[in-house]
C-alpha cells in the first residue's frame, strides 16, 4: 500500500498557519523544511530510466528457456524470449503477445496458432513458423540435455526424432509463415503447458550435426537472442545482469530503458531498498521487520504477490501407524494452521486444504477444512485405539504413539521456521502425539524420500506446482514424486481422465473431485500457500503484482512510469 509522507505534510501545514513576524523565525523554519525534504529525497531518481532489480541467489548463466532450470536465470529468460502461451495468476492461459489466433480442434487432435507478421527476433530477423518447429523438435533430439522434453512428447514423430531417425518433429505442420499446426498423438489436458517454452530463432542456434550441439547450441547461452522486450547488454558471473531495451520491439518501447537484475544477499535487500540503490524486490524473511527496515527512509511501497506454491506434511503410508486414516485426519484437527498463517507468518499465507494454491481455477469449494479442534482429534484418538498414557502421551497395544518429522535445515533454522516446529511440537504433544523434529541437509532429505525405500516418518516440504492442475506425478500410485506411497483407484482413475480432457470447463469437476478424494484420503497435511511480498521504490507506478502486471508485463504494456 502506498504510504503518506505524513511528517512532511505536518511540517507543511504548520508552516502555513500563519507568519512569524521575526524573519530570523522565518529562515529557521525554512531551512527546518529543506532539511525535512532532504530526508525524504530519492536518490533513486538519479537513475532515470534504469532500473535496479535484486534476486536473492547467483544465475547460473543458462539464457536458454529450453535449458534454464534455475528460477533465477528463467527470470531473465522471460524478458529475453516469449512463448505461444502464458500463463495468469489464477493459472489460467491466454494466447501470447505475438499470438494472432489460437484454437483447438478437438476432432483432429490439433492445436493450431497463427503468428503475427513482423515479429523480429533482437537481430532483426523476422520470427516465422519455422522458429516454432525448430523449438519444440530440439527439445525431443537426443542429444538435447534440458528438462523440457516432455512439452514434446505429445507431438506426432516424438520417437523419430528421439531415435535420432529425424532432424525435425513430423507433427508440426508449418503450411506458412505464420501458421503452425501440433498434431497431438494422443489427447493430454497438460498440452497447454507445454506452449509457453519460450521460442528461440532457428538461424541463430540450429546446428548441422548431433556432436556440434555444446559448440553451436550450449555455448550461446551467455549470448541469448530472443523476441522479447528486453536483450541481453551484460553479464557478470555471479552478480548482474544488464538488460537493454529491444528498440524493434513490436509492442513499442515503453520504460525502462535499462534493467539490471541482481544478487544481493537477502539480509541487505531491505536496507538496499530503504537507501534507494534498489527498485524492484521481494521482501525475504520475517516480513513485518524486512518491511520495517525498508521504509526507513519513506521510499518503499508494498505489494502483494499471489501465491505460486504450497507447504505440506507428508506421511509415509509405507508404515503401518500412517495407514490409518482416522489418525491422519486426527493430526491435522490438532495442528494449528491458522494461527501459524496468521502470526508466525503474519497473514502473508493462507491455510490451504488441497495441493493447489487457493485462486487456481480446479480448487475445490467441497473440501474439508480440517479447521483446529483439539478436543475433536483428542476423540477420533481416543476411538481408533489410542490410549491416553500416565506419561501423556497415548500408546495402542502397547505401542507408543511417536514418530519423527524431517525438515530441511535451512527451513528449520529460520526464525519463522523455529516458531512453526515449536508449535507443531506443543499442539500435537496437548493431544497426546510425541513427535521427535529432525533437521536435516536438504540434499540428504530429498535423497531419502525418492529412494525406492524412504525411511523418513513424515516430511514437511513445499511444492511449487505447474500451471496445469495434473496431479499424476505426485498422487498418482507408483508416481516418481508420490514419496508418500498414497495409492487410490478413484484418484489414479481421476488422473486419467482429466488428462483426457482438454476445455478447461470439462477438466474442472474432474479435479474438483479428485481434490474432494485426496483431502478425504489425506497423504499430507496441506498446511499453507505464502503471500509474497515486493518493495517498489516510489518512483516507479503503474506495478500491480495481484492483476498480472509485474514489471515485465507493465515494460510490454506500457503503464509503468518512472519519475526522474
């Protein structure tokens, strides 16, 4: 929200009172002015149209959309490169900015896109058809070492071209310039994430043979060409980026001229905002006190960001105690989430009761809340079996009700995340539960619960899900991520067949139900989806973080300003 300058508005407002009749009054109370607007003066402005971004860790210098894994380089990525689709904040997708039309044939299994004419990639060459192709063939080739080959699996001729028996993917029609036809070889809801990989020009990194792949396509990853509203100026490793506004840009060239975009630790991000050497950040750690800090100076505005993932309580239902549902559902009664959402995390979060954040378009509005009660998981304990101990904890046949929690360190470690334990230890210990909290390396953790036979009790972690509600790699039973080992007919049966459907109107109750079926079944304790927030210094307007205007998105469309 933006904040009054409150004391310069008293400082005017007595000064206009009336007239002093000493004029030595008169230039002490003038040069008590001056001093106020010296201390509320932006030296952001001496910048002009060059704006300072911070990310909270290094680039690893992959360019690249169909190489880049790290959420830092995909940052730059987004304003070198455009895809056929992007993705809104309710996780919903509209054609992209260099989309003329985009339709879907159901009875042919083909997505068809037709391109705008005249769309130049930042070397002046137009972007056509063959770009398209180009893009998604690289990604099925076999000596293409990214994570992205899954947006091609769908596409006629994948095995040709994985095989090596092809350049070029056979379902990709490309009748002209401006149209591109994918003929799907089976019918899949996820299709349209896959159409948001940025394009990347065919002229620029093709190359003749499989083995001059690092050489002619690896190599240009610190030299990107894109289509996008911004290129690549300057890079140096380890701490910024330089980008240059792309004069041919056919949306226009709106400001900032420059962004740079780059790491600083986060525990100088909030002073970095209050002195005004920094613009544009998200604000890390314990947000009231980062907050605090940042508007030392009266620089900063605060948005909101929505949220892109979730925090969860995993079980192991390889064991026999977490087998048994009535004693999952007890735990989540008798932990307290609100209060977790609401003061350790300050209301920058919100209970969440199935794996989705709460504004996508698949959420369920029929799901249990598992709102904190107590007395309630004290009866369901006390029903199943689980006897109330002199010790106070509850034992059933002679077997003690504990277990251990695993989480990462850093997580644990953290302010917030040390409160949270604590609480989580208190709430289940008043319902007779002895959990045993563990910290463990993150690398370690992870190794343990995608082995083939985790040892962990239960894991708290977050996910940062796709765009597309699919939930096949994680509940699915055998699924490579359902560490959990959840097994459900109805919810495998559910995968199927949302992935069937391609309207999201009919993929809607599909998912609405298999949400219903996981938090009925419960293999996690959902328990919240943070809300970001960002530093805006005060001279630039036009953001909306919650409306899909970013500064990217505000850069294409013209409605961000600068003052000077």
């Amino acid at each position: 929200m933006k904040k009054i300058l409150l004391m310069s508005i008293l400082a005017l407002s007595l000064f206009a009172c009336g007239k002093d009749k000493d004029s030595s009054n008169n230039e002490t109370k003038v040069s008590d002015k001056a001093k106020t607007e010296k201390a509320i003066e932006n030296p952001a402005k001496k910048r002009g149209d060059i704006v300072n971004v911070a990310i909270a860790n290094k680039f690893e210098g992959k360019f690249n959309p169909t190489i880049a894994i790290s959420n830092y380089d995909s940052i730059v990525n987004d304003y070198i490169f455009e895809g056929l689709l992007v993705v809104k904040n309710d996780f919903t997708f509209e054609p992209g900015n260099f989309i003329e039309s985009f339709k879907y044939n159901e009875d042919k299994m083909q997505y068809i896109f037709h391109l705008k004419k005249g769309i130049k990639f930042q070397d002046g060459v137009e972007l056509t058809s063959e770009d398209v192709k180009f893009t998604y063939s690289l990604l099925a080739r076999p000596e293409y070492v990214g994570a992205f080959t899954p947006a091609s699996e769908s596409i006629k001729g994948f095995k040709e071209v994985a095989d090596g028996k092809a350049k070029y993917l056979s379902g990709i029609e490309t009748p002209d310039k401006y149209t591109v036809i994918f003929n799907m070889s089976e019918a899949n809801g996820r299709s349209l994430n896959n159409f948001i990989t940025g394009i990347i020009p065919k002229h620029y990194y093709e190359y003749d043979k499989a083995e001059n792949y690092k050489t002619d396509f690896l190599a240009k990853n610190e030299t990107p060409v894109g289509s996008g509203p911004y290129k690549l100026s300057e890079y140096k490793p380890g701490e910024y980026v330089v980008l240059e506004r792309f004069g041919d840009y056919y949306q226009g060239n709106s400001e900032p001229k420059k962004i740079v975009i780059k790491y600083v630790p986060s525990e100088s991000i909030a002073p970095s905002l209050a002195n005004g050497d920094l613009d544009i950040s998200n604000i890390t750690g314990r947000i009231s006190r980062e907050k605090e800090i940042a508007s030392k100076n009266n620089l900063v505005n605060f948005q909101k960001i929505p949220p892109s993932g979730y925090s969860y309580i995993a079980f192991n239902m390889r064991k026999d105690v977490f087998k048994d549902k009535t004693l999952r559902q007890a735990l989540a009664y008798g932990l307290n989430r609100e209060l977790y959402a609401e003061k350790i995390l300050e209301g920058y979060a919100k209970v969440v009761n199935q794996p989705l954040v709460p504004q996508h378009w698949a959420n369920s509005k029929n799901v249990n809340d598992y709102a904190y009660n107590p007395e309630k998981a004290k009866k369901m304990l006390e029903e199943d079996g689980w006897k109330l101990g002199e010790d106070g904890f509850r034992y059933k046949n002679g077997k003690k009700l504990t277990f251990t929690l695993k989480t990462s360190s850093s997580s644990g470690e953290s302010s917030t995340g040390k409160t949270w334990l604590a609480l989580i230890k208190e709430n289940w210990k008043e319902i007779g539960v002895d959990v045993d909290i563990q910290l463990v390396d993150f690398n370690a953790l992870i190794k343990d619960i995608l082995s083939k036979k985790p040892t962990f009790d239960t894991v708290m972690l977050s996910w940062s899900p796709l765009a597309d509600p699919d939930q096949s790699s994680v509940f699915k039973t055998g699924a490579p991520y359902n560490f959990a080992g959840y097994s459900s007919k109805v919810v495998d049966d559910l995968c199927v067949e949302g992935l069937k459907e391609i309207p999201t109107e009919k993929r809607k109750p599909i998912y609405e139900k298999m949400m219903e079926q996981i938090n009925e079944d419960l293999p996690y304790i959902f328990t919240t989806s943070s809300i970001g927030v960002v530093g805006i210094n005060k001279r630039i307007s036009g953001l909306d973080y919650m409306n899909n205007l970013n500064l990217l998105n505000a850069a294409k469309t013209g409605s961000l300003k600068i003052e000077k």
